[in-house]
C-alpha cells in the first residue's frame, strides 16, 4: 500500500526505469537489425564488384588474345595482297612480252 509521498515517488521511478529500459531495448534491437543488412548490402556489393571484376580480366584477356590473332591475321592479309600484286604484276610482264 502507498503510505506516503516517497512510496509515490519510488513506484514512479521504477515504471519510468521499466519503460526506459524496454524503449532502450527496442532501440538497440533495431539497431542491431540495421547494422546486419547494412552489412549484408556491403556483402552484395563485395560479390557484385568481385563478379565485374572477373568479367573485365576475361574480357581484357580475350582481347589480349584478340588482339595477337587479329596481328597475325592482318601479317598474313599483308603477305597475300603482296601475293596477289607479284601476280598482278607478272601476268602483266607476260602479256607485254606476249605482245612483242
């Protein structure tokens, strides 16, 4: 039984700390909960950069090899226009010596 002010005051306190104690929980709680999907989205983040950056190093290591076929195929194209001038040229010579 309340039998004076101070009995008041003590019931006051402690439903205040009550409340206080349960609004500090809730808070944290979802503090917590936060914290845990942030760090999951920086995990998405981390596996999202780590699947680009696996395709960039294919994609640079296709063109590296791109680029060493497309030398060799422009080497070759090269050799066959000279090719086909030397033949251009050669036939010429034969109908000119046909001729005379």
């Amino acid at each position: 039984m309340i039998f004076n002010s101070l009995d008041i005051l003590n019931l006051v306190l402690s439903i205040c700390i009550f409340v206080l104690t349960f609004f500090l929980c809730w808070a944290i709680y979802f503090f917590v909960e936060s914290v845990q999907r942030a760090n999951r989205i920086t995990k998405r983040i981390e596996l999202g950069v780590d699947k680009i950056e696996e395709v960039v190093g294919i994609a640079r290591e296709k063109l590296k090899n791109s680029s060493a076929y497309f030398m060799i195929l422009s080497e070759i194209a090269k050799k066959a226009m000279e090719f086909v001038q030397e033949k251009k040229e050669a036939s010429k010579e034969a109908k000119k010596s046909k001729k005379k």
